[in-house]
C-alpha cells in the first residue's frame, strides 16, 4: 500500500479514497486568479496538492500539473493577448471515485479547442528543432480526457481528466 503526505502533515494510506477522507472538501477546489504569469505557481500548487490528496503517484502528479500548466501558460500567452472580457482565471478540482477532473475557466473572446487545434508531434519536433510548441502536445498526453466548451459571451471551458489506475 502506498503511504500519501497530506499538506498538513498528516499521512494517507492505501488506494484513492473518497474526497473527504483525504481532506478535499465535497465542493472540490477552487481558484480564482489573476490571467498573468506570476499566478502560474498558485495554480501549480493548488493542482499538485489535490493530486497528491487523491492518490496519484510522483509520476501521475507531475503530468497534471505540467498539463494544467501549459493550459494555463496558454491561456495567457495567446488567449488574453485580445481584450478579453475579464483577465482572470479560474480552476476547479474534484475528485470522484475513478478519477480528478481539472477545470480551467477564462474569460477570452478566443473559441480555441485544445481537442481539435492542430499541434506538433514530438516527432516533427524534434526534427526541426524546435524550442517551443509542444504545449498541446503535453496537455493530450499527459491526461486521459481534454473536453473543451466555448460559451459565446463568457469564455472557455477546459475540463482535463485524469482516472486513477
């Protein structure tokens, strides 16, 4: 049986339990940050630390805080670059009994699908040298499930899924 370290110390044993047991509230975690790169830490914290609560392994945690890294990266990069509605962002966790849904908010005029953009295969990457690109590649791959919603005079949904094993 796995052994989990909690933030307030304290240890958990065995497979993913339920969300309260781990000490994650029903209502999941929520953020709500500005849309700038200093944020990107407080997002990255909040992530890893309901992954770690859940279950998942070193590995496991690493991929969704990368994932939801990049999404959020993207989102200020290119999605707020155009006057958006609100310059903030939002992400949500809950955990359910097979898996961690991760769900990113913004507030862009941009309808940007991660499941349907195109992105660079690490092969293609790799040959042309690249130093940068694989932002989408690293969100499909690392989670199990990309679902996006665009919500015309609101923003973009992005819901990422990871099940446990």
């Amino acid at each position: 049986m796995a052994e989990h370290q909690t933030s307030n110390g304290s240890s958990v044993r065995g497979t993913p339990q339920s969300a309260a047991a781990l000490g994650l509230p029903r209502e999941g975690l929520h953020l709500r940050v500005a849309g700038t790169p200093d944020a990107l830490p407080q997002i990255r914290h909040l992530v890893v630390e309901a992954a770690e609560r859940s279950g998942f392994g070193e590995e496991d945690v690493a991929k969704i805080e990368m994932a939801v890294g990049e999404a959020c990266s993207n989102i200020i990069e290119h999605a707020y670059l155009t006057q958006p509605l609100r310059q903030e962002i939002e992400v949500s966790v809950h955990q359910f009994p097979d898996r961690l849904e991760i769900t990113i908010l913004d507030y862009s005029t941009i309808n940007f699908s991660v499941e349907e953009a195109p992105g660079v295969g690490l092969d293609d990457y790799i040959d042309t040298q690249r130093r940068r690109g694989l932002g989408l590649y690293i969100i499909r791959t690392f989670v199990d499930r990309v679902e996006h919603r665009f919500i015309c005079g609101q923003g973009n949904e992005l819901r990422l899924v990871k099940f446990f094993a």
